[in-house]
C-alpha cells in the first residue's frame, strides 16, 4: 500500500509555480494576480480565504482580498464582481461560499466573467469541461487529477466508482475520468444515497472517489485487494486532544480499507492539500491566457 501524499505533491507543484513566477518577474512580465471576496466572518471561510492568500504569497503572486460585512446587498456584492470583471489587473477571483441567505449564489456565480472565474464553478466553465473543451476545473476535481497523474495511476480502462454526485466534486469527477486522455478513459459509475447495491458496486471498482461527506462510510468489507481508495471527505468531528476540538475525518475508514489498496489518499494530508494549490494552478493559467485567448 502507497500512500499518496498530498502536502507533499502540492510543495512540488506551489515550488514549481514559484519558479515560474521569478522567470516572469525577471523578464519583468505582469505578476498574476489573484483576488478573492469575503462576506462575514465564518471561521471555515476565514481559515480557507487565508490559506488562498497565503497560497499566493508563497509562490509570488500579487492577492487581494475585498471584505463586506454579513449585510451587505446582493446588488453591492454583483456590482463588486463587475468591477473586478473589468479590472484588468485580476486574473482570477473568488467569491467565497457559502454567502448569506438573502445573496443567490447562483446569480453571483453566473456574473463573473468565464475567463476570471478560477474558481470553475461558472455554468460556461462546467459545460466547456463536460465537453473536453479548455475550461477552469474546480478546486477538488483538478486537485484529484493531478494527484493520479503525479503518481502514475493507471486510470484507462479502469472501473472507477465515484460516489457522490455534487456539482463540485462527484459529478466533475466522474466526467473527467470518462473523458478521452490520462488520467481518463475510464468506466465509470456514479453512485450516490439512492443507489442500490452500493457495496456490490464498490467492490467491482479499481478506483474508489469517496466524496458523500459521510465520516467512515466507506468500510474494508467494501474495497476489493489492490484498489484505489481516494478519499475526498472532510467532516469535522469532535475530538478532546486537539486545540480546536475537533479533527477532519475521511469518507474512508482508513484502518480496515488501507491495508487493501494499492494506493490510498490520507485525511487529512491527501486530497485538502492539492485544493488551494489547484486555485494557484488556475490563476497562472489564467494570467497565460492559457484557457481563453
Ligand atoms: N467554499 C468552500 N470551498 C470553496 C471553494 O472551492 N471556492 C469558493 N469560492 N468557496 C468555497
């Protein structure tokens, strides 16, 4: 069993970006630059929001951070997007979610501009990637491809089970893994909480994506010998012998499943890691002009 390590992998990645951006700063070409929007002070944002900040500081990009209060206006937050839309100084942005009840998420969304939104979870951006065209891949899907390519898993041909079905994990992964290239070219099944057989399903799989957000869900006795496990899930759990109270737990039960596999991702330390360096994977692309010309 080899474990894949995702801290590691995303230090390879951010130490390459970096090398990257002191060529551009040498030749004195425009810094990327990212941005993101804050509303409120939820402690999850808070703590994600300042990891993409100092994600960037890390590898030399330019960040900006714009903050409103819980109260402000669905009309104050678009006309905010608009205005970084037409910043030509942005490559990226983000508008952190979740966003207070009385904001759609959806009109937010729909309002950055395709090429700025670094974050893929613009409708154009999803249909251009449902269809194999250059597109922004969100944070988790991109962060799972890259770890399978990085660790040379063979994924053609492959029965993949990817349970779970959201829009920002289940559903992108299981078009990607379908689509013609490598990683891809698999078999896929989508499993999710009203899909039958479930166990029998998981043990014809090669390669299990755990992304239900169920803590433990996925047990020994559902994995056959020598698969891939990778395991998406992040709940917090109560815990006494942390400083926080509380630690991520998994998808997977790793004590019973690791043993089976051929490679498996931890929590935390596997998948998290790779999220916020995929960000940092767009903004470059992005400020390369490298998804839309
Ligand atoms: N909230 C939790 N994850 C994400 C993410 O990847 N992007 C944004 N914008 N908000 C989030």
């Amino acid at each position: 069993m080899q474990l894949i390590d995702g801290k590691q992998t995303s230090k390879e990645v951010r130490m390459e970006i970096a090398a990257e951006v002191a060529k551009l700063k040498e030749a004195g070409a425009k810094i990327p630059h990212l941005a993101a929007i804050l509303v409120g002070h939820d402690g999850g944002s808070e703590s994600y929001v300042a990891g993409k900040i100092r994600a960037c500081e890390e590898v030399g990009f330019k960040s900006s951070l714009i903050r409103f209060e819980d109260d402000v206006t669905e009309e104050e937050l678009i006309n905010k997007v608009k205005e970084m839309n037409n910043d030509a100084d942005v490559d990226g942005f983000i508008v952190q979610l979740p966003l207070p009840k009385h904001i759609s998420e959806d009109k937010v969304n729909e309002t950055i501009d395709p090429r700025k939104d670094v974050d893929g979870f613009h409708p154009v951006n999803v249909g251009r990637m449902t269809i194999g065209m250059p597109a922004f891949i969100s944070a988790t899907p991109q962060g799972i491809m890259e770890l399978l390519k990085r660790y040379q898993i063979d994924t053609k041909g492959k029965h993949c089970v990817v349970i779970g079905r959201s829009n920002i994990v289940g559903r992108p992964m299981s078009v990607l893994l379908s689509q013609k290239g490598n990683p891809g070219d698999a078999t896929v099944t989508v499993c999710h909480s009203r899909t039958a057989n479930l166990k029998e399903i998981c043990l014809q799989a090669d390669i299990i994506i755990a992304a239900i957000g169920s803590p433990g869900f996925v047990k020994g006795d559902m994995v056959k010998e020598g698969a891939v496990v990778i395991d998406v899930g992040t709940t917090r759990v109560p815990a006494t012998d942390t400083k926080s109270g509380w630690r991520l737990k998994g998808d997977v039960l790793f004590d019973e499943v690791a043993p089976k596999c051929s490679f498996i991702t931890p929590v935390p330390g596997g998948v998290g890691p790779m999220t916020i360096t995929s960000l940092i994977i767009n903004t470059l692309k992005s400020a390369k002009k490298e998804i839309y010309q």
